[in-house]
C-alpha cells in the first residue's frame, strides 16, 4: 500500500514564492530540519488566531467591520444564490459580496478584504480558479453556491456553470468541517449537518476558545471518519491536499474577533454560532439555512498583516508536520477503509518523488504545487475551445504572477488515470436547476 506523505515541504515552497519584501517571517526556514512531531504539535498549538504570523496591533476604527447602511444584515430573498462557505454567504447577506451570489473577481477582492482581512492575491487565485472550473469565464463570474440562472452564455470545465456548490474534487472535497461528504448526503456537500456543527463545537466548551490546532486535529479526525464511512472518499491534489484543510484554517483566521487586549485575535461559541448560521444553545442547535451573518461590534485581522497566500501555507505545512496522517492524496478503492495513496513519482511521470517535497532546499516542493493548479486546466479546457482564451487570460493575469517565477522541472501531463481506481474520483453530483433561496 503507497502513501503519499507530505510533511513540510511547503516551507520550501514558500521561500522560492515570494519576493525577499515578504520573506522576514520566512528568515531561518532553510536552517531548519524537519521538525519531530512532538516539536511541531507544539508549535501548532503555540500559534496564535492570526496563524503563523501573529497580529500586534489593533486599531478599533480601522478593523470594525460595518454591519450597518449598505452593510446591514438582509436575509437572501427568493432567487438570490447561497452555499457551502459560511464566510462567503455572510459577505453576500451583508452586501460585502454581491446579495445575489454571483459575484466577480474584483469585487471579491474588494469584499474579502473589508469583511476578513483577506489578502488580494489570495482572494483573486481562488476567485479565478473558481471562474475557470465552475463559473462562467467569458463573463468573469461566478456563483457562491449552486447554478446561476441559466440565461448565462457558457459554462465552467465542468461542463456548465455549476458554482462551488456542485465543484467536488475540483473546488469542494470530502472531510468538511460541518458538511456531510458529498456521496454520503445524496450529493448535498453545501448544507451544514447541524451534529457535524455540534461535535466541532465542543472542542471549544471548556474555555470558549477555538484555536488552529484543534480545528487541525478536527480535520485529521474528520478524513478517517470518511475513510471509514464513505465508500467513495477521494482526496483530489486541489481540492483534497490543499482546500480542504484551507477552509479549517481560514475559520480561525478570517473569523476570530480582535481586540486591543487580544490583538491576534479569538474565536468565541457566540461567534462562531453567527458566522455559520446557527441560533440555539449547546447542544441543541438549529441551522438557520442562509442567515450566515458578520457579527454586530466584530473587529477583522488588521490591513497590515492580511491573510495571504505564505500564511496559508505556513499554517497548512504546520498542520501537517504536527498530524503527517491527515495528508492524503488518493482514496477508497473497494469499499470503506480501503484507502490506498498515490505514489508522486507515478502522478507526475517522473518529474517529482515524494523526497523531492521534503528537501527544504530545493525549489521541486514549489514547483510541484505552482504547476498543479496551472496543469489542470488546459487538460479540462481541451473540450472548450472557444473559451480557452478567456481561461488563458485568467490565468496569466491571477494565477500565474503567483507561480511564474519557478525553474521547474518538465511535467508532460499528470498521470489522471492513477485515479480511476477510486470509484470517487469519478463521481461528480450535479446541482438542481437552480439553488436559490425559496
């Protein structure tokens, strides 16, 4: 049986990515060895609510997020579009993204930014990338939910615009934090499973905090639990090794309230009951179905330390050297924990084997990631010729100035057909005709 382990190559990663202005809290990376796992669950558990690079500052006038005039908290009315992210449908409910749904990449940058603190190039990768799989990219938009309305011209790769609540193993993956998988819930990966929501819930009781590492041991917890439950459990390389433990991450990040005494921030029972639309008292809960809302007198991160794209994956690499088995790339063969990995030298023809994304001090851990994204895409837009021209301005304009900088080795195509063996790499529900609110 071959496991596809990563532990913290994504420090290398990093250290190739970015320009030397950005590469302070990344000074002694390459000095370092591997952390034991004993050193890095302490290091997971030592971080703060604004990750690996903690918040000193609070301006109150600069980080209060309006919930009031053009901000005011509305609940989406019939037609307009909500889904599986709670942090995007309360940006839609309080105007900071389109109240429709559907929204472009502009105005996500623009929205994220003032509602979480997110960082522009952040925001404008997976904004585009969601545009290019399941929006509409002649158009430039796409839906924080199910289908738009279907006057739209054209369609994502997945052969129409789904948006990302219909992107599994694209976008959306197994292991949710308050999520059902996808195959174990008749398709339905958007709606949140309010037992799923409680058992998270109870990790912060004690002192009412909420903190990175248990939402890293959460996830951990949550793919054995699929594994174990769901016969077609797969971990895609995007949307399985990097966004699903993302979102874990951005809850802690983008949600945590801050304060002159707690300047990093902390995420609190009531807070986080607002954010994923939840009323009730522990444990009876009750989702409230597209009432996501930004809380009243709720401060974001500060503009001078954004979450960006290095914090992601300091935070992912971190996760991953504290819990190694919660990385996994491959799935459910023949029934429920039956999970088999896949070799990186296999996937990748060559090009890459799985020491090259532990060597600290090559650039093969950057290249692997930078290229993955960027590969993916002219293989799925093969059947689309006329829009593959927009899809190439999307990319060279969002995702590439992230990634164009590596030396890296040639990659003819990634080896898809590895995946065939996982009766879930295959399945892919569709969204009802619409998915607006009634």
């Amino acid at each position: 049986m071959k496991y596809f382990i990563l532990v913290v190559p994504i420090f290398g990663l990093l250290t190739a990515a970015f320009p030397p202005e950005m590469m302070g809290m990344f000074a002694d990376i390459e000095a370092r060895q591997v952390p034991s796992t004993d050193a890095a669950r302490k290091l997971s558990r030592d971080r703060t609510n604004c990750g690996p690079n903690p918040c000193t500052v609070f301006n109150a006038q600069e980080q209060l997020v309006s919930t009031s005039g053009q901000h005011a908290y509305a609940s989406p009315k019939a037609g307009e579009i909500r889904g599986p992210c709670p942090g995007l449908n309360a940006a839609a409910n309080h105007g900071y993204l389109s109240r429709s749904g559907v929204t472009m990449i502009p105005e996500t940058i623009a929205g994220l930014s003032a509602a979480f603190g997110m960082s522009p190039e952040l925001s404008a990768f997976l904004a585009a990338y969601a545009v290019i799989f399941v929006g509409n990219p002649l158009l430039g938009t796409w839906s924080i939910g199910g289908p738009p309305p279907s006057s739209v011209l054209t369609g994502g790769l997945l052969g129409g615009a789904q948006g990302i609540s219909y992107s599994h193993n694209v976008y959306e993956g197994d292991a949710s934090i308050g999520r059902k998988d996808a195959y174990l819930n008749n398709g339905d990966a958007y709606s949140l499973d309010i037992k799923r929501f409680t058992e998270v819930y109870a990790l912060g009781l004690k002192n009412d905090r909420y903190t990175l590492d248990m939402f890293a041991q959460d996830f951990l917890k949550k793919s054995q639990q699929s594994i174990a439950t769901n016969p077609y459990y797969f971990a895609a390389p995007f949307s399985g090794t990097l966004v699903a433990p993302v979102a874990y991450n951005f809850l802690i990040n983008l949600m945590s309230n801050h304060s002159a005494s707690q300047p990093s921030g902390y995420l609190d029972g009531h807070n986080f009951k607002q954010f994923f639309g939840v009323s009730g008292d522990y444990p009876n809960f009750k989702w409230l179905k597209g009432q996501e809302r930004i809380p009243v007198n709720w401060y974001r991160r500060p503009s001078t330390n954004q979450y960006g794209i290095a914090n992601g994956f300091l935070d992912i690499a971190t996760n991953f050297a504290a819990y190694p088995d919660s990385v996994k790339l491959g799935g459910n063969t023949k029934g429920v924990s039956t999970y088999v990995g896949v070799n990186l030298s296999d996937l990748t023809g060559g090009a890459y084997h799985a020491d090259d994304l532990l060597n600290l001090k090559t650039g093969k851990a950057a290249c692997f990631y930078a290229q993955l994204a960027q590969v993916l895409v002219p293989d799925a837009a093969l059947p689309l010729v006329g829009e593959l021209a927009a899809i190439l301005r999307l990319v060279n304009k969002w995702i590439k100035p992230i990634t164009g900088s590596f030396d890296c080795p040639f990659v003819g195509e990634y080896d898809q057909t590895l995946f065939i063996q996982f009766p879930g790499y295959k399945y892919r529900p569709k969204g009802q005709a619409t998915n607006y609110m009634e």
